[in-house]
C-alpha cells in the first residue's frame, strides 16, 4: 500500500500500490472531471504531479497537455499509476464543479451537470470498407469516445448533417441532450461554448437568466413587464380574456414568446452571440402563465375545482413553441401543483431546500397571488391566497412599481408628523411602492392614526391630513416638500393592505392548523417575491401580514422562483427533484376550508383581532 | 387437481381447484386476450363455459357481456375460478390474434401487436376532493385500467384534452402509441376503430395498403406512379436533380408526399373514413427513396463511398412529415442497409424470413436495382446491382409496364416461326412487359436465331425478319396479326436485356462466391419485385438470369417489400426484427469485388459464357 495526498483539499488515502491516479481519487472521495470515462481523450482529468517519480505512466496518453504544462507536471490522472507515497494538486478546473446560489441569506449548493453536453468528436471517415450512414457513425464515435448510448437524433439534423461533417473534415461538436438525443452538430471544437436560459414568467414581470452552460455563470438578466398585462393585472383577468375564443388564447402566447424573443435577442446582441448558441431553456411561472406560454386553454383554471391541463414537467423543442433559439433546444417548464399553486411555488421550494430541511419550514411567495408553502422533508403542504397587487404598488392611489422614484422606507414620527423617506434612485419621490406602503400603514397604527380595525382616527388636526376623492388622506410627503405631487394614503389604501395581508395571514393560519403547528414551530420563514428584498420586517409584523415569527428566523430570498428556475438549468438532477416534489406537495383550497373565512375576517385587524396571535406585539398595542 | 378441457384446440391440462381461469388457459398454453390484466375491465377474455357448475364466478365482473351472451354461458376468464373437470371453449374474438401472410407459395405468420392501441377510458372527473390535472388523471386511468405507466402526451393534445374531455362526459378512448405516448383523445368508445397505412415507396410505383389495426385486414390497396418519376426513372437521375438545390430536394419530397396524400384521400373517401382516423403509417423504400421521402439530402448516395445520411430506423410524427392523416400519428420508416441496399431489402428479409430459416436461401428484389441477398439465420450478405429498367419494360423498343394490353407470356416455334402469345386483359397486343421480353429472348436462342453471344443470325428467310432504325428485329405480333402496331424485338433489345442479366447474375455469383457457396447448395429461391408473379421460370433460367438453381427451389413471391411494411404495421416485434436484421447485414459492393468485371462479362453470355455453371442446361446447348 502507498499513501496519496490530494491538495489543495488535503485528504490521504491508503491505495494498493500500481492504483491508476484517477481510481484513487475516487477512494479518496475526490470526483474529478473526466467525460470520457478515463480512455485519455476528453482531457480533463488533468491534475499536477509534485513528484514526476512517484507514478508510471501507463500509456502515452497526453489529451489536450501543451509542453509546458508537461514540463510544469501536468499529467492525465487516467493515464498515470502510483508507485510511492504521492502528492498530486487537483487544479479548479479539474474538479467536479458545483455552483454556489446565493439567495440572499441563504446558499444552496448544486452539482453543475446540464442536461446538455458538447461533445468534440473526431468521426472516422466513410470509405468503401466502411460504409456506415453519417448518422451511424456520429452515434458509434459518440459511444466509443464518451461511452454514452445516444439513440436518437433530431429528424431536422439529418437535413444538414451530410454537409456539416464534410465541410468540417469530420471534426464536429455533437451537442446531446439528456444524453438521449443529438440535436445539433457543428464545425470543429466548439466544445466550450454553450448557453442556458432561465425564464422566470411572472403575472406582472418576465426575467430571463442568461447562463453560460459550461461553467454555470450567470452572464446577464434581462427583465420586462409581462405583456399580457394590457387584458388584465391579475391570472383571472388573463383567463378570462384568452378563454373567449381560440385567436385570444394565441395572443397571449404570442404575447409572452414574443416578449421572451425581444429578451434573447437584446441579450445577444449584448454578449455577441447568437442565438442559435442558446442550447437549452427553463421556464418558471404560475400555472395560468405556465398554460398561456404553452398556448393550453386555462378555462379550466378559472373554474371550480381549478385544475390545469397538465402538471407534470414538459420537455418541448423550442421550434414547436417559437422561441428564436437553437430550433432543437429543449424547453424544459416545470411541474405545477394545482391550478393557483404552479411551478414557481416548485422552484420556490427546490430553490430554499425546505425539501430536503429537518426544521420546520414555511415559505411565503408574496405576489398578486402569494403562495403559502408550509412543510420539511416529510412533509409539504401548501396553498394560494389571493392577496391581490396592493403590495406591488397596484390598487394603492399613490403606489408604484420599485422603479427610480418610488420610496422604498418610510417613518412617520408623531408630533408634529414628521416624515423621512428613502427613494429609489435618490430622485424626487413619485410614488409609494409596496414595502413603503406596509411602512406607511405601521407608522399610521404607531401614531394611532388608524385604529386596529383600519379607521382612520378623527383627530384631524395636523396639516397633513387632507380628503382626496372623498377619502380620508394622510400626506406623506406634499409638493412642498419636495414631491413631484402630493404623495399621500388614504382610507382606502388601509383597507387594500387590510385585505392583502389578511388573506396571506389566513392563508398561513389555515395550513398551520391542518397542519397542528403554531408560529412558535416554524423554525424558518422565507420570504420570496418581488418586494422581498425592501420589506421592514418590523412593520410587516405590525400589521400582520406574517404570523408572529421571530425576526431572525425570517430570510428574505427576493427571487426564489428564478433562482429554482436557474437550478434545473444547470442540473438535470434538480429537475428530477422538482418533478419529486410537485407530487409530494399536499395541495389545500382554501375556499374549501371552513376556517377560513373567519380567520380571514379576524385577520382584517391590525395585526390580528385576536392579538394572543402576536404575542410579541402585546407591549405595542 | 381438476382437469380443464380447452376447446377448439383439444388441450387439456390439469390445474388446482379454485385456479382461476385466466390463468388456467395460460398454463394450458393457450394466450387469450387481456388488455387489462385480468381485472375485469377490458372484456376481452370472454370464453364459453360449457357447464357452469363446473366454475365459480369470483366476482360479479360481467364487462360488456350481454345477457343474451350470459345466457349462452358466456363468461370472463378472469372472473371465474375452477371447482371441477370442465370445458371451455375460447371463441375466436378471444383468442390472441395471428394473421398470415399469404406471399405467393409462403406464408409467414405474425402476431398481432401493433404499436398502437385505442384504449376506452372511464376517467374520474375531477372534484374539489381531487384536483389531478386532466392530463395526470388521463394518465393515471391508464395505470390503473390497463397496466401501462405511459409517461407522455402529445404537446398539441393538451389544447384540446380540457374540451374533449368534459364533452365526453369524462369517458374517452386514448390513442397510445408503443405503450409510451398518448396521441389522440376521443369522445366515447372508439376502441374498436383504428387505421393504418403501409407504404411502399418503389423508384417506379408507389403503393398503399390501408389497414384496419384492430383486425389487421388490409382494406383496400391503391397504386400509383412515382410522381418523381419526371425528374428520371432510375435513382441516380432522382439523385441528380434533387442535389441541384435546396429547391429541387425540397420539390422531390413534395411529390412523393402528395402523392401519398391523394391516395391517402381518396381511399379514405372510398371507405368513407376520415384521415385522422389513419394512427400510424410504415415506409418502405430503398435508400434513395427513403432519403428523399423525408427530404435528407441524397447526394453522397451518388458518390463513392455510397454512404446513406441514417440508417436506423425513424419514428416521426406525420405532422412533421406533412402527411395528411392524424397530425399525431407515428410514421415508421424503416431502416436501410446501404447506399444502394435500402429499407426494400430489409423488408424482403423479414417477410421471406430468410433471417430465420436454417437453410441457405438467396432473394432477388428485381427491379431498376435489383437487391440480391444470401443467406439464412445465421448469416445474411447483401448487395445491389444496376440491372437496369429493362425488366420493367423500359429501354426495351416495345417494352410496356404490366399493364392492360401488355404481352406477358410468348412463345416462338420454328419452321415457319409462329408466336403464340398471352395479353393482359385479353385485349389487342400493345407491347411487350418484362416478362415476355425473357421470353422472347429465350425462344429466339431457343429457336438458334440468336446465338450465345447475343448476336441475330444472320439467316434472314422469314418475313418477321425485319430492320428497324438500323437495327435487326424479329417480329413477333404484326399489325396484320392484330397488333395495334408491328411488335418486335430488337439487336438493342436483346443487348439490353443481357446487360440486365449479367448484372443480375455477377452479383448473385459475387456473393456465392465470397460465401463459397454454390448453386446447388441454395435451399431456397425467392424472386421478388414487380414481374415475379410472371416470369417463366424455364426462360429466365435459359437466358441465364437466375443461377442454375432447381425450380422446385423457387418461389415467386410478389411484393415481398410491401408486404414487410404491412407486417411492420401490426407487430411492433417486426420493427425491431427489422432493426436487428438492417445491423446483421454483410452489404457488399460490387464496384470494389475484383471478381466483378470478370463475372459480369462472362455472365452476357447466354446463359453464361462457362456452360459448367448450368449444368441442367447442358443438353439444351
């Protein structure tokens, strides 16, 4: 036996002596790269050798090393054996790569292995003794240089394919999908160039990743409003208009592929490629603008009991949907849960982990319709609350989009109402979006200028208060000061906020009673969707909107959904997980549930009309 | 133990009392229907109990038996258990269907399986207790009626599954394609209706056989000339054009495809069905057929090498295609050996079932090429000769398909030369169809007016001794006789048809050779190809065409291509028969034989320039 020390990672293992180099690796538990199966072709299993004299070389097998990096001790693990007690050093490039997620606060790890692969093949020639069809012989060097079985080859391929191999000398690039189909064939070693993207279709908001698929970075985001949003801000609006007639529904679709085209395209032209470079897309959305982006009725959606068309995973060529990519790239969407609870709830939960976590775990998606997830390995329940676009800035006289000019934080001190603001973009203010509005409605309840039923007080001394449209108003910031207009709330923005956070809070309330589990359970509360990254948690829980959870078991993850969207780009595994996890989720329709109404009447007050709920305001109110 | 008679096979077996009778009959060998394994839901293990005292019925399935039926003492076999010696009898609808080939002199006989199966479905409806998605709970229905996880769906299906569904008052069958895809949804039971096309796509004559898949009877057959047939009558010309320009491919394709589409339509009317009732259709052709019926680019099949661009079999959708029957539907196409030994071949093999004979067998696809292949289960050689249109009628100066007024039987007595002679359909003599140009030639040399080498005699008496363009000719039907028109066989005829001959003869002796193989040891003959149901054996064996072969060996065989297809069209297990035989093939390449040039000029000889390889000729000459 000699030992083998393996830097930078610093393990040893014990191996029998004569171990080829790239065997020992695995006993130590150190995966390297090597797609070719250790035959000395792919070339990269490439690690430093400190002492040339401690291995053989077992063949003359030199892959793609230069002389330098010969002279430098580079060699191919697979083609090296141990005599003595060694050291090698496995380079970055060398090591089985994982991607870190950064969400904010959190950090998921995932083993980077895309569905697509590039493959350089050198394809043997026919001749008169070998007369195999081009196809054939593609398939046959793929098995024999990277031992993969590929039987199928995209039936539009054979069309170019006669040419591409002649043209190239029979040096080609074979991208495989799944391992499963050749989809695209290309001129010499293209093998590093291969791009992903990750498209998150939100109701109001349509971003796309843009991915390097070979070393999972990302390389650009692109985001527009969704198109569809002139025939309506909510899903049930969408539905309506596309379930009028067969014309309706492909506009919609072709609103949103066009939309997701214009993205590609801009994004190209940005980064200079094409977008024939593009192998491979992930979709995310609700299940409304899952159905719409695949151009399926969502009548359905729309009526009692709610369920979609489909609801598992759907892999489709980008031709047959339209999208301006490679035509033969592979559109993964993902699995939805039921009619309000699509794959973005999926992706919420594969992008946090709560599927994978011991601890007791509930994810809120706040949007036009917030998805409530509530669960942990064992278990997952969750449901969809109709909470509406107030806290995006919609139905809120003076809300706006967290775009420039928006305020973002805001503080009314009493006596004489002072109040500091923070804008977007440090521009005059126009508007309010959604954290400030929650903002804006804690500071009324502090100064007891709105009482916890959400009226505002009588006590109308202070100039700020005003009457807008036959409303009752409170002036945040005037022209005076230095608004582009007065910017104030209104009696009837309490009542917008009272009814969006009481159905999140209800929503949140009815799964934790099936689920027999009180807030003090909860051990993480995430919290995902467009305004997740600005909220003041302090004022959130002051009007109820989340179930009383201690502040540092709160993580605000902003776009979970895209981030799960980005996973399965650059994962086949994750998409396996995702499929795993849309069936496990134990789906609750709230309008079902006899609890519900009066949670959410109780839930009108400011925080709870039952404020044992918040334990932890009782000093408050 | 009881015993259990089967009727009408006579089997008896003995079981355990309270075996139930499903599986009695499969110990007894016998396979009767069950699609759904046995659970009562299907009704196609129907039987007759002869004494109903001597089963007990388990359950009180009755699937769809009527009560006349009941009384006549029909029963499930999966709902009866044994209690005493008893007697069944399996009608005919129950038991597992095998349907004959009835190739002229052989038979093959398949078992019926095709690869598409309509399945009638009672899918739950959805409730607020159950929100699956229309597709899941489709799937799930099929699991649990039938057995079988199919995992897919048609991406165009799901726009209109919602509406099929609900129309159908949640009772629809499903189409399902190799167990794996489900295609087609429709309203009610339409299990028992479901249409396939085989399609063989020859250089000259394209033909249809349109196929019930529920019974596997062929319908009706419509026939057609290759529309190609403009841009050049032989594959290298159909090459030459198509590879002037995408254009012309493009143009070639169309042809072929709208023509099949016409005969698709008009036997749908003929039959009074519709073109989305058509669910799978299989291709067969040679390889330069096959390139340009799914619009590959043909040109290296024209240039040494000869490498074809795919060689495996394909399955693609009929949409893609642009055939006009369920834009779902699969269209098989079978796979191809060579550049000039195409799917034809492949077919030929399987429905002779060379591949599974002990015996040593050679077929002979005659045609512009003639595909020639040796061998037997363990062994199978193939190649291609250019034999030219000759056969067909073509190049021949009064040469004319088998059709209406062609001459297809001849026969020439000397002194003072007198023809008799046999007409299709009996009407005036137009010309001479392949047939009757052999056996013209066989009786002029019979008759010593020609001589081995080919040449006229020069002992012109007769007045059918005439010269035509320069050329000598023998009258064989003048006007006088009744002709429309003089009828003659020409020096250029007869040279012709011995280029045809030697072609034909050098490959078959090619491949005996390299074989080592010798006439004599060939068990089986089959002679395939448009004018085999004709030819006169004794003429073709005297102008040496055939090799020196008893005629007890010999089987003319028809349409051995077609007749693959139809059998691909019922039996999934015949594809991948087809699969296994395209890969066992040994194809070789005349050009490259270095016997070739010898073997072909010796062989312009009448029968042959060495009388040793006709020993049964040898007191004719």
């Amino acid at each position: 036996m000699v030992e083998l020390e393996v830097e930078p990672y610093g393990a040893k293992v014990n191996v029998k002596r004569g171990t080829r180099l790239l065997n020992a690796l695995n006993t130590a538990g150190m995966t390297v790269r090597s797609e070719c199966g250790g035959k000395g072709i792919c070339g990269k299993c490439k690690v430093i050798i400190k002492d040339l004299s401690s291995f053989t070389e077992t063949t003359d097998w030199k892959g793609e090393l230069s002389n330098p990096e010969l002279r430098s001790g580079y060699r191919l693990a697979c083609g090296c054996a141990i005599v003595s007690d060694a050291t090698v050093y496995v380079p970055e490039e060398t090591r089985l790569m994982t991607r870190k997620f950064l969400i904010e606060g959190t950090e998921r790890s995932v083993t980077v292995e895309p569905a697509v692969r590039k493959l350089f093949l050198r394809v043997p020639p026919p001749s008169l003794d070998d007369v195999r069809s081009d196809a054939r012989r593609v398939l046959d060097a793929l098995k024999e240089t990277y031992g993969i079985d590929v039987v199928k080859i995209d039936y539009l391929l054979f069309k170019n394919m006669p040419r591409i191999l002649r043209d190239a000398a029979w040096k080609v690039t074979a991208a495989v999908w799944n391992d499963k189909e050749v989809f695209s064939l290309e001129k010499g070693d293209t093998s590093d160039e291969a791009y992903g993207v990750a498209a998150d279709i939100g109701t109001s908001k349509i971003i796309i990743y843009f991915s390097n698929l070979i070393n999972s970075q990302i390389v650009t985001t692109e985001s527009a409003e969704n198109p569809q949003m002139k025939h309506g801000e909510d899903v049930i609006s969408r539905i309506s208009y596309a379930l009028k007639s067969e014309a309706h529904l492909k506009e919609m679709q072709q609103a949103v592929t066009s939309c997701l085209n214009t993205m590609i395209s801009e994004a190209c032209k940005k980064l200079g490629l094409s977008p024939q470079q593009i192998y491979e897309l992930t979709v995310v959305g609700n299940t409304a603008m899952h159905h719409l982006f695949l151009g399926i009725q969502p009548k359905h959606l729309g009526l009692s009991p709610y369920v979609p068309v489909v609801s598992d995973s759907i892999n489709e060529k980008a031709r047959n949907l339209r999208l301006k990519v490679n035509p033969a790239a592979n559109v993964y969407v993902f699995p939805v849960i039921a009619g309000f609870v699509g794959g973005d709830a999926v992706a919420d939960i594969i992008s946090t982990g709560i599927h994978e976590a011991n601890e007791l775990s509930l994810v809120l998606d706040v949007g036009t319709n917030t998805e409530v997830i509530l669960g942990n390995k064992r278990e997952l329940t969750a449901c969809s609350c109709a909470s509406g676009p107030a806290f995006e800035g919609a139905h809120i006289k003076f809300g706006m989009k967290a775009v420039s000019g928006a305020i973002e934080k805001l503080d009314i001190e009493p006596n004489p109402y002072s109040v500091s603001y923070l804008t977007i973009g440090k521009v005059k203010p126009l508007g309010l979006c959604g954290s400030a509005v929650i903002d804006a409605v804690a500071s009324l309840l502090k100064c007891q200028l709105v009482d916890r039923a959400g009226k505002f007080t009588e006590d109308f001394q202070s100039p700020r208060f005003a009457k807008m449209n036959g409303q009752k108003a409170f002036v945040l910031v005037s022209k005076m000061e230095g608004a582009a207009r007065d910017i104030a709330i209104t009696q009837k923005d309490v009542r917008e906020i009272q009814l969006a956070k009481a159905a999140i809070y209800a929503g949140c309330s009815v799964l934790m009673k099936k689920r027999r589990i009180k807030p003090c359970d909860v051990k993480k509360l995430y919290i995902a969707g467009a305004f997740g990254n600005y909220i003041n948690l302090t004022n959130a829980k002051m009007i109820g909107l989340l179930p009383d959870i201690p502040a540092e078991r709160v993580t605000l993850v902003g776009n979970a959904a895209g981030a799960g969207a980005r996973m399965a780009l650059i994962s086949r595994k994750m998409r396996q997980v995702a499929t795993k996890v849309s069936r496990k989720v134990d789906y609750v329709e709230l309008a079902l549930e006899p609890d519900f109404q009066s949670e959410f009447t109780a839930a009108m007050f400011f925080p709870h009309r039952d404020l044992d709920r918040f334990p932890s305001l009782k000093n408050v109110f």
